[in-house]
C-alpha cells in the first residue's frame, strides 16, 4: 500500500542556482498527484528530491524536511534503502540494453541479490500484468533484450521494472512525453489502476493528461509552488491570476 | 504579400528545375570521390597486414613441422629442433600478465569513469597512465629487472608476467574508461532509481553495458604485449629448455626468435622466420577466439 509525503520547507540548489524554494505540500496517500508548470520551472527537480536521485548530481543538494509515512528520508534512511520503497519513471524508456525483458523487469531484485527462482518468475508475471505488458512479450520474456521492443511497450516495461520491487510511491517524470497517443493513452490507463494500490506522483506538461489522472495537482512557477488543490479545483476555479494564465495557455 | 499561387514560385527543393539537377550530380559525383577515398585507405591499412602475413609465410612455413611444435631448442651445430618450449612459454607469461594487468586496468579505469569525475587523484591517474603508455618497452624492462630481478637475485617468468602487465594497464584503462563515458546516463539512473548502490550499479549495469568495448581494448593490449621482446630481455630472460616454474627463467616466442635472428647459422635464421609466423597466427587466434566467445556472451558477465 501506497503512502503519504509530506514536504516541509524543501529548497534545492544545482550549484549556485536555487532551483526549488520553500516547497510545502502534502501528498495523499494512494491516490495520483500532477505537477505541472513550464519547463525548468522545477517539477522534475522535486520529484527527484523525492527519492533522493537529486543529490547523484555532484553539484546538486537539498534542504527541507521530506517524510514518507513516519520516515524522515533524509534522515532516517540511506538514499538506496529510500529508493527500493520509491520507484521512479523516467521521461525516457531506459531499459538495460544488456538484459532480457524478463531480467529487466526483476532487474531491480536480482541486482540487490535476490536469487529465488520462483518468486521471481511470479514477480516478473505480477509486475508485467500490472503494467498491461504481460500479453505482449509472455513469449519472449527470455529470448529478446528489454531494448528490442518498441517505445511505448518500453516504457510500460520500465514501469513494470519499477512495481517489481514493490515500492509504496511512484515517482514518473514525465512518463509519456516520448510516446505516441496510443501508448500514452495505455500509460494513462496504467497510472488510473495503479493509483489503487500506490501513492502515484506524475509531472506532465500535458494539461489534460493531469485533468484525466489525477486527483491534485500542482502548479509550480520558477522553482516555486504556486497554487495546490484539487484538480477540479485547478482546471475550472484557480485561486491564482498565474495559475489561471498558464492552464489558460497564456504562457508556457 | 504574395498574390501569386504558391506553385509559380520557385521551391528550395523543386527537384524538375536545372540548377537543382546540376547541384545532384555535383553530389553525388562528391559522394563517389569521398567513398573511394575510405575504400583506398581501407585497403592502404589491410595491406601491410597482409604483406607481412604472406612475407612470413614465404619464409618460414617451409620450416614449419611437427617437430617445430613438440620439440625444445637444439643444441649449436645440431640440425632440427623447435619452439615448442617457447610457444608454452610465451602462454604461461602473457597469462600470468593478463591476470595481474587486466583487472588492474579495468578496476582504474571504472574508478576513472564513475567514482573520480573531476577528483584530483582521477586527473593524475589519468596522467599516470597516459605517460605510462609512452614508456619505451625497454625502460620498462630495466625497471622490472631492477625492482624485481635484481631483488629476487635471479630472472624469473614471474618478472616477465609482471613487466608485460605494467605494459597492459594504461591502454586497458583509458578504453575501459572512454568505452563507459559510452553508456548512457539514463542507464544508471535507472539502477540507482531501483535501490541499486552505486558500487553494484557501476559493475552490473555500466561495465556489462560497455562489456564489448572493453574486450576490445583487452585484446589489444593482450596483442600488443604479446609480441614484446624488449621487457623479456631482463625479466624472463628466455630458456633453452622446458620450464614451469614461475621463479625460475622462462622462454619466449619473441626472445627465441630474436636470439635466432641474430645468429649466424641459416638453419635458425629460417626458425626465426616460422617462430613469427607461429607469434602472428597465435594472436590472431586468440583474438577471434575471445571474440568469438564475447559475441556469444559467455564473456559479458552474467547476472
């Protein structure tokens, strides 16, 4: 089961260049949160933050409170003990271009030395079906390599590889901008079942792709959040003039 | 504003006019120069390759026979004899120095890539290794004999091996470490966005990735040293007879061939010959070979 985040004062910096300022948000468990905003304007940064991928950046670092559950993850735990319990998409299929599809999916269990042969096989089945891919590749699971198959079914992939190790939050960058329409609409499905079983945070630049998954969104403006609520709340009655312009498309 | 109906003006890509034809034969006329010029310098680079190949063949083949492969040196004023303790030899050293120099110069050359981006000690490393490669093969002998030989009081294969290693690192590390800067940094988010440390991400995940690269510049490393006679000279100092032992002095294909050539007997001159035919065609197999076997994935390094 998914849990919920809660960002106290989050403030992240690439160098010299402050990129996320005063962040506070609270992200409810087991239901799928949008953040949205112009490019550079942030959103991918504090995703990042979430799972602690910001600080592989050698000039990169971060302050602020960030609690998953009761765990303060900057605190409590080691970046790789954080990242097994938050699975991230990227903005890219990113598949190993060395292993098969099924050792792609397992990739996140066998490479932390999990070795049992059975229940990695039912893991690869779970996580496939989940990532409605299972019909697809169940014939060739050892045969092709995981970079073999086409771009939408390797993001469906990535994100198989991601719920195999059974992480409570679901970070996705960005998870269809690559793709076409039907793959994107595929991703849209998947993020609309899974956010049952998984706190679900997606960052898009696509307005309707939030209005059609998520719950709340985000409106975040030059490394600062300006407006959180319900996606309802965003799309129809904004409380804030910027808000307003950029789902308007005023600008961005 | 143009009133004009789009067609009547003149396209940049409009293929039917003249000056659109004139500017394709120009191309393609460019093309078919540009490629030939690759082919000559293919064939330029194939061809000393090949010329050597069948010189060595022309002159050493005849002496090639069973006796050549089963045989140790004969004596001086004696005819026949072989190499076959120098082709073991020669296994035995390159061995023992693929065992020390590979995984030094992949290990430095991972460090390299992903744990010392813009550390002082990857800058020197690097330096290190550049320098280390322009060392003169036979400086390199020199030293081996004084920090080794000269210790141990006797010439040994051990030394040999250690010489030939040192000779390997620098090349196997900075391809080691060019072929990494190959992989794709989403490939290691990916791992570390799984929970997988980055010790395990940097050997599962980037050095399989770069696996094929990496076995290339091993080979040639491996093939470049094989041939070396220089480092021998002081460390493996060669043997007229058959030797296993690591303490004690060693035969070499190179060093044979060399102590023939310099002879004035025909009878060896023309062992020389075969001895480098034998070097030649025992590293072009064990080339194909491991190649062969990375293709096949025995080598990538299972999960």
């Amino acid at each position: 089961m998914g849990v919920g985040i809660l960002v106290e004062d989050l403030n992240a910096w690439y160098g010299t260049t402050h990129t996320l300022q005063d962040i506070n948000l609270h992200i409810p468990a087991n239901h799928a949160t949008a953040l949205i905003g112009p490019s550079g304007c942030g959103k991918s940064t504090f995703v990042r933050c979430l799972n602690r991928m910001h600080e592989t950046n050698p000039i990169a670092r971060a302050t602020g409170i960030v609690k998953m559950g009761d765990i303060d993850i900057y605190n409590d735990a080691s970046p790789v003990e954080i990242r097994r319990r938050v699975g991230m998409v990227f903005q890219r299929p990113n598949p190993f271009p060395t292993m098969s599809i099924y050792d792609n999916v397992v990739s996140g269990l066998k490479l932390n030395g999990f070795r049992n042969r059975r229940i990695l096989d039912e893991t690869v089945e779970r996580s496939l079906k989940q990532a409605a891919l299972w019909e697809e590749v169940k014939d060739d699971l050892k045969k092709k390599s995981g970079a073999s198959l086409s771009g939408g079914q390797q993001q469906r992939m990535c994100i198989a590889r991601a719920l195999a190790v059974d992480p409570e939050v679901l970070l996705m960058d960005e998870p269809a901008s690559a793709l076409d329409p039907v793959s994107t609409s595929k991703i849209e499905d998947l993020i609309f079942q899974l956010k049952s079983q998984y706190t679900i945070v997606i960052v898009t630049h696509n307005m309707q792709q939030a209005a059609r998954v998520a719950e709340n969104t985000g409106f975040f403006l030059n490394g600062k959040m300006v407006e959180f609520d319900s996606t309802h709340k965003i799309f129809t009655n904004p409380r804030d003039k910027r808000t307003e312009d950029y789902i308007t498309g005023r600008f961005g | 504003m143009s009133t004009q109906p789009l067609s009547n003006q003149p396209r940049p890509m409009d293929f039917e006019s003249g000056s659109m034809r004139r500017n394709t034969a120009r191309r393609s006329a460019t093309n078919y120069f540009v490629s030939g010029l690759c082919i000559l310098a293919t064939v330029l680079v194939i061809l000393p390759l090949v010329a050597i190949l069948f010189y060595l063949i022309y002159k050493g083949a005849s002496s090639l026979n069973l006796a050549f492969f089963t045989h140790i040196p004969a004596p001086v004023g004696e005819v026949g004899g072989g190499m076959a303790n120098s082709i073991v030899g020669s296994g035995i050293v390159l061995f023992l120095a693929s065992l020390m120099g590979i995984p030094i110069g992949i290990a430095a050359g991972v460090y390299l890539a992903e744990f010392g981006r813009g550390k002082t000690l990857a800058t020197a490393v690097r330096f290190t290794a550049d320098v280390l490669n322009g060392v003169p093969s036979i400086v390199m002998g020199i030293s081996i004999y004084s920090l080794i030989v000269v210790q141990q009081k006797h010439f040994s294969a051990l030394a040999g091996g250690v010489a030939l290693a040192i000779m390997m690192v620098p090349t196997i590390t900075r391809t080691t470490e060019e072929m990494l800067a190959t992989v794709p940094h989403a490939i290691r988010e990916a791992a570390l966005g799984l929970g997988v440390p980055k010790w395990r991400t940097a050997i599962s995940v980037s050095l399989r990735t770069a696996s094929p690269g990496i076995i290339t510049g091993c080979m040639l490393a491996f093939a470049r040293v094989a041939g070396e006679t220089a480092p021998l000279l002081f460390t493996a100092f060669g043997n007229q007879f058959w030797s296993f032992k690591l303490s004690e002095p060693i035969a070499a294909l190179p060093l044979q061939i060399y102590v023939y050539a310099i002879s004035p007997y025909d009878e060896w001159h023309r062992l020389a010959w075969a001895g480098s035919l034998v070097l030649i065609v025992l590293i072009m197999v064990s080339v194909t070979l491991v190649r062969i076997f990375a293709n096949r994935g025995v080598l990538k390094g299972g999960s």
